[in-house]
C-alpha cells in the first residue's frame, strides 16, 4: 500500500511539474514585468501562483463531476488525455510554444499592462488546458484518499517550484539563454510526451477490459 501510494505521488508530482514546465513562463514573465519594481515582481509571482494552484485545485475536486455531467468517461477522458499530453509533449520537444499557452496576442498584451498575473501568466501559462487535464486525470485514478490528497501536494509542490523559478527568473534567462531554455523543454517534452503514451495504454487496457467482461 505504502509502496502504491509513493508511486502514485510521484507520478503526479514528476507529471504536472513537467507538463507546467515553470521555465517556459520566464519570457513571458521577465518581458511583462520588464518595467516593474522588484515588489511589484513579487507580488505579480504570488499572484499568480495562487491563482494557478486556485484553478487546479477547483478542477481537481470538480472535474470528476463536470465529466459525469456531460456524460463523458474517465477512461475516454484518460485516453483524450494521453492524446492531448503526445501533442503538448511533441511541441515541447520541437522547443515551439505549447498549445494552450499564451498566445502572442496575449503575450503583447501582457508586455503593455501593469498587471499580468491572472491572464496570461496564472492562466494560461501556470494552469493551462495541460495541467488541467493532469489533474483530473490524476484525481480520477486514485485510489485511496491519501492519493487522492497527494495530488493536491502535487500542486502545492510544483507551483512552489514556480514561484521560486518566477522569481529568479531574469537570472535563470541570463544564465541560460533560449538555447539553455529550449534544451530544458525538449528534456520535459519527452517526459509528458511518455506519461501521455502510458495514459492512453491505461484507458485503452480498462475498456478493453470492461468488454471482456460484458
């Protein structure tokens, strides 16, 4: 049980923090904030955080309920899942922008306003369609209540993740350059892109059992 339960933790943790990937929000983030005092950056990450674990955290305990309303299964919803994860993962290991990130239209808008943190830097950089489907795809599958509230450390931890990484940020860009940045990205690109495959196995092996069993 123990055993299940820290393989479960650490799936949900190594996932999300791969699928948010907090580096690829540092150009977004160092050219919106460009202009803004050091506590204004500050509290610009804090905001943004919050909102981003606010958006999951909603998800996580609704998702499971907005799935049964419009009548769509977990396992059709784990294999959309994968499908969405082997896209997002294929644009990070081509080191493009992910589908369902900012916008470039949302990313010049962020470099004119003051304020960044909800739209687009909470959502959709943090807590876009990506990690969303993450988690209720992982709330889904567990278990027992204590994996079930590991998901929800998950979020806590990653977006704890991003806040440091956020706020570091303009040192992590001259550190690194878009070189370094696009290097990071393919490494977690062939991460979600693998999580998606084992997602798609896993709703196509349920189904598959379920007509076996009819």
């Amino acid at each position: 049980m123990l055993h299940d339960t820290l393989a479960f933790a650490t799936l949900a943790f190594s996932s999300l923090l791969a699928i948010v990937n907090p580096l690829s929000a540092i150009p977004l983030y160092v050219s919106a904030t460009a202009g803004l005092t050091p506590p204004r950056r500050a509290a610009t990450v804090r905001l943004a955080v919050l909102t981003a674990i606010a958006i999951l955290a909603v998800f996580g305990v609704l998702g499971t309920y907005i799935l049964t309303f419009f009548g769509v299964t977990t396992y059709a919803f784990r294999i959309a899942g994968g499908i969405i994860f082997f896209g997002i993962g294929s644009d990070m290991l081509s080191a493009r922008r992910q589908r369902g990130k900012a916008t470039q239209s949302e990313v010049a808008e962020a470099e004119q306003q003051t304020d960044v943190a909800i739209i687009p830097l909470g959502m959709p950089t943090l807590a876009g369609p990506g990690a969303i489907t993450t988690v209720i795809t992982l709330s889904d599958r567990a278990a027992t209540t204590t994996q079930y509230l590991s998901v929800y450390v998950a979020i806590l931890a990653v977006m704890a993740i991003s806040w440091i990484v956020l706020t570091i940020a303009p040192r992590i860009a001259a550190r690194l350059g878009q070189t370094g940045l696009n290097v990071v990205t393919r490494i977690m690109g062939l991460l979600v892109m693998v999580i998606g495959v084992q997602f798609i196995i896993e709703g196509i092996r349920t189904v598959a059992i379920e007509l076996l069993r009819h």
